[in-house]
C-alpha cells in the first residue's frame, strides 16, 4: 500500500471549496421550498404547528450555538454529499440578517428554514454509503422521518453538540471529512473526486453503540464504542483479483476450534495437486478430510475413492475440511457475519503476515492481526473454547454490526494521505498539476 502524501498547499488547493464567506447572502438563493420535498416541508409545518411555534434553533437569539454549528455544519455538507448545504445556510444567514435589522417575523422563518435544512442533511447521511452491499437488517441504516429527527433534536441537552454528535456519522469518516474541510479553508479549489469518494464509501451511520469497521485499502480493524474508536489491529484483505467486498452485516456468535472449509478453487489449485505430488498421506499430514458436503450431517469419503486428476483439472467436485489444530488455516476462532460472498473474520497461524506493508493476500476473507483481542471485545470474556470438539459457536451478549470498507484516503495529522487504489474503485481520478488552481 503505498502512501502519497500532499503538501498542505496542494492538498487543500484540491479539496477545497468555492464558498461564500459566513455571512454572506446570494441575491438569488432559492427558497427552501424549491430544494425541500413536499412531503418534508409539510412534515416541518406540522411540527412548528403542534409546538406553536416554538423555537428551535434560535430560541436564544440570532447567536445561538445551535444556529452556529448548523450553518457551520452545513456550509461544509457538499462533502457529506449535500450540496443544497451552503445555499440553505445562505438562504438562513439574510433572514437573521433581517431579524437584526428589526424584522421580528424572520427569525421565525430563520428557524423553520434551519429545521427543514437539518431534516434534510441528517436524511442524506442515512443513506447507504455507495457501493456497499446491506447484508443484514441489524447493520441497515436507520431512516429517520422528519419528525423523528426534530423531536430527537429538541430533546437534546445541547441542540449544538447534538449537530456535531450526528454530523460525525462515524469516527473514521469525520476524521476524514474534517481533514479535507480543515485543508479547504486555505483554498478555493475543487474538491479531489477521490476524496468525494471515500467519504461515499464510508458514510455509514450506526444507530447501535457498538460496531467494527474494517478497511480493505489499509487492511485495518477498528472497534467502535459510543463513537470512539477503543481499540485497532492490522487485518489481511483480498489481494487484487480476489477483493474483499464492501459489506455492513451483523456478528451474531464466535465459533471456537472452527473447521476449514477449503475453497473450491484452493481445493482444485492448491489440494488436489500437493495429493498428485506427495500421495494421500498429504491430506492426513495436514488434517484434511474429504467430505460429502459441508453440512452437519456429512459423510466422510475415502481419499483413495477420489480421482484426484479430475479433481485438479477441473472436471471433478470434492469437498475438502481441515479439522481445528495448531495448523488450520482459520487458527483458534473465527466470526461469521450473513453474507453472499462467504467471507468472515478469522484467526490465522501465519502472523508474520502481519509485519508486511502490503497485506492484501488473501482469498476474500479478513485475517485478524489479535482474534483473541477481538473476541474478547465481542464477548465480554475470555474467548477459551470449553472443550476440544470443533465448532463451538458461542453468541455474542447482543449482536455486533460490522461495516467492510474500503478507502484510499486518508486523514494523517490532519492532512490527507492517498493509498494505491489496488482494487480500481476510484474511478481512474488522477493527480495533475492543471487541477491546482
């Protein structure tokens, strides 16, 4: 994975955008009922109506920190893929401007304004992040209504940490998010497509205080707990012609002492000729059996009954399993979440995989620097098998969501750091000296 890193001149002169200073207030704005579906608007008229009118933003005048950090908030949104963001906040900051002026009746239509743009942006982030399959309905994004997200937002003890709190979405993504806008106030360029991008890809909100993000494009794991990151290690991802796929499902149970199931085309590429070359000891040697099938009533098939040459050229089917021990491939765990494309989470024996830069080697499936650390997060406990027999699968207290990523930028100190895109998502968006303007 190799990292490039832009000045902060560059960078910013790439991520930057064009807009108004705060305060500033376009002849030309439109009003939010042009950008507002009717059904929202609608939605925020019967809200103001069933509280007569009271104030939600500006319930301590044009200065509010409320009023402050939304338009902060949304000065910013067309890097959280809003781009109604800075009009709307523009559109808000004249109707203040007015109430200053002495026009009482704006600044109620300052804060219905506010409230319809809020509904709107925090709706945007709850969309699914692009590209990313939704494999469980306990990892799906949780779409507010209207009223939903003004009544939650009034009950907030701070209205102002509350829009920070849900403008985060998660920690990965607003250390990015913040990187890029940080960088942007020194310039008044266009935003990197590639930035726009993985901030696409990562823009998943979790409504559970608990989740693990996983990052193919840096192979790394990160524990989430009450919007903190609490804990990290290194993973091993799919290598480029096998790419681990974006994906949010749910960990629901560990399984101790776990069988290997060989992949077909390992079975075909890797077992099947090593029998050729070394004979049917091979498979004893390395604690593999053949199979029926995977499932648990299985029948064992003799290695000798097997034409192995069929098998390696193709023309052949054999279920192959590697009992647990010190040499199976998915190690002392593994945790499974549903999903279409057989990949998990496991334990590996190779750990000197981990100490290499590059760590997309592997079939699909997500390799764990430390599963005994994750296990323990997971569970609670110890994750210590109660006895030999394979396949103890152990529930977790309350499900887990995980969300499987991948990014090629990066926050670093604040500035953004690009990784090769090995597996070509960005879109063929390059680097070039005509974009710093």
């Amino acid at each position: 994975m190799k990292i490039q890193l832009l000045a902060g001149a560059a960078c910013a002169a790439l991520i930057g955008f064009a807009t108004p200073a705060l305060g500033a207030s376009p002849s030309n704005v439109p009003p939010a009922t042009s950008v507002a579906a009717p059904s929202t608007q609608a939605a925020v008229d019967a809200y103001y109506a069933r509280r007569s009118g009271t104030l939600l933003w500006l319930r301590n005048g044009a200065s509010s920190p409320a009023a402050t950090s939304l338009l902060q908030t949304l000065r910013r949104a067309p890097l959280d893929g809003f781009q109604s963001g800075p009009a709307l906040a523009s559109q808000a900051e004249a109707l203040l401007a007015r109430a200053s002026a002495g026009d009482r009746a704006a600044i109620a239509g300052a804060d219905r304004l506010l409230s319809t743009a809020w509904v709107m942006y925090v709706q945007n982030l709850q969309r699914p992040p692009s590209g990313m399959t939704i494999a469980d309905g306990w990892a799906a994004p949780r779409l507010q209504s209207p009223q939903e997200i003004l009544l939650q937002t009034a009950a907030a003890s701070s209205v102002a940490a509350h829009v920070q709190a849900v403008s985060s979405v998660n920690p990965i993504y607003a250390q990015l998010r913040d990187a890029a806008w940080q960088q942007a106030q020194s310039s008044g360029g266009s935003a990197d497509p590639r930035v726009l991008a993985n901030l696409d890809r990562v823009r998943a909100m979790p409504f559970q205080e608990r989740y693990v993000m996983v990052d193919a494009g840096s192979a790394r794991l990160w524990m989430v707990q009450d919007g903190r990151i609490v804990d990290s290690m290194k993973v091993i991802v799919g290598k480029p012609t096998t790419p681990t796929p974006m994906v949010a499902s749910t960990i629901y149970y560990a399984t101790l002492n776990p069988y290997w199931n060989v992949p077909q085309d390992l079975v075909q590429k890797l077992i099947a000729p090593r029998v050729l070359d070394q004979g049917i000891t091979y498979l004893k040697d390395h604690s593999y059996e053949v199979l029926s099938d995977y499932g648990s009533d299985a029948e064992p098939i003799a290695p000798s009954k097997v034409d192995w040459r069929a098998v390696a050229a193709g023309e052949q089917v054999v279920k192959v399993r590697q009992r647990p021990g010190p040499a199976n491939s998915m190690g002392q765990m593994k945790f499974g979440f549903p999903n279409s494309y057989d990949i998990y989470l496991h334990d590996t024996p190779r750990k000197e995989l981990f100490a290499e830069a590059s760590r997309d080697v592997s079939n699909g499936c997500i390799r764990l620097e430390d599963a005994e650390r994750l296990g323990r997060w997971l569970l609670g406990r110890e994750p210590d098998a109660s006895s030999p027999q394979p396949e103890q699968h152990v529930l977790l207290p309350k499900p887990v969501p995980i969300y499987v990523t991948y990014l090629t930028t990066q926050a670093d100190s604040g500035q953004l750091t690009y990784l090769d895109d090995s597996y070509g998502k960005d879109g063929g968006a390059q680097l070039s000296v005509a974009s710093l303007r």
